[in-house]
C-alpha cells in the first residue's frame, strides 16, 4: 500500500440536500481527512471543474474522486458522464456513480459511458459510512492514479 501524500479532494454532484449532509457526516464519522465539496448540478459540476462561473475565482482544487448522482436538475449525472469523460483534462478523474437507481439500463450505460464504479446509495447511515471508507481504502491508499498537473 501506498502511503497518501495529502488529502485528495472529493467532489460530489447531488440535486438531494439530505444526501450532502449524510455524506459529509459519514466522511466525519469515518474519520477520513478528504476534503470534500458539493454541487448540486451537472451545470455546476462541470463549472467548478472548468473553473467557470461562480467558480472561476473561488478555491476550486480539482478532485481525486467524483460521487456522481444520475438524477440531477439542469445537467444529469448521465450527460455530465459523457462530456467528463469525451474532455481531455478531465477524463482521467475518477467517477463513482452513488445514485439511488438499480435499474440495469443506467448501470450498463454507466459503464458505457466511461464510469469507474456504480454504487447504489445505502439505506443507512451505518452502511453509507462503511462504502466511504472502502472508497477511501481503494482510490486513495490501493490504486495508483495520474498524477494532479495543476
């Protein structure tokens, strides 16, 4: 196992409000030191990863790890998949599909679309902060992954 050199930014895109939350709070409970930041569309995932819009002179560092929902207002997680992963510096950030959806049709055309892992969110806080880690343990501590070129 590698030893992590600095905390890896998370980014995760979901419209649900009490998701964000649970989230941030399971990443706490779990006592992972990663950053993490939330928006709440497609539109302004990929403004922040473009450093555009409100994000053009906020502190946006660019993120090890994408938690991406699939149903999102303006921008879908399903079309925001396809425009991360046809752009060049941004197709080698990890996407974690966690999305409430088990239908087999978005999961194929997840993986179609260039998505590194399909999770369907948990039904309790327990079992949320138990995928956090996992994810924790295997993006970040396992798996080698491109170095940042900002």
């Amino acid at each position: 196992m590698k030893p992590a050199t600095q905390p890896i930014t998370i980014l995760m895109a979901d419209d649900d409000p009490d998701d964000r939350l649970l989230t941030a709070d399971a990443l706490k409970e779990a006592r992972l030191i990663n950053d993490i930041r939330f928006v709440e569309n497609g539109e302004e995932l990929l403004d922040y990863l473009r450093r555009q819009g409100k994000y053009a002179t906020v502190d946006a560092p660019k993120p090890g790890l994408i938690l991406l929902d699939l149903n999102m207002p303006r921008k879908d997680g399903r079309t925001v998949l396809k425009e991360l992963k046809q752009d060049p510096d941004l197709r080698s950030i990890p996407v974690v599909v966690l999305t409430t959806s088990k239908d087999d049709e978005d999961i194929y055309r997840s993986y179609d679309l260039g998505v590194n892992s399909y999770i369907v969110k948990p039904v309790t806080f327990e079992a949320l902060v138990d995928i956090l880690q996992t994810l924790e343990k295997y993006w970040f501590e396992i798996v080698e992954l491109p170095p940042n070129r900002e």
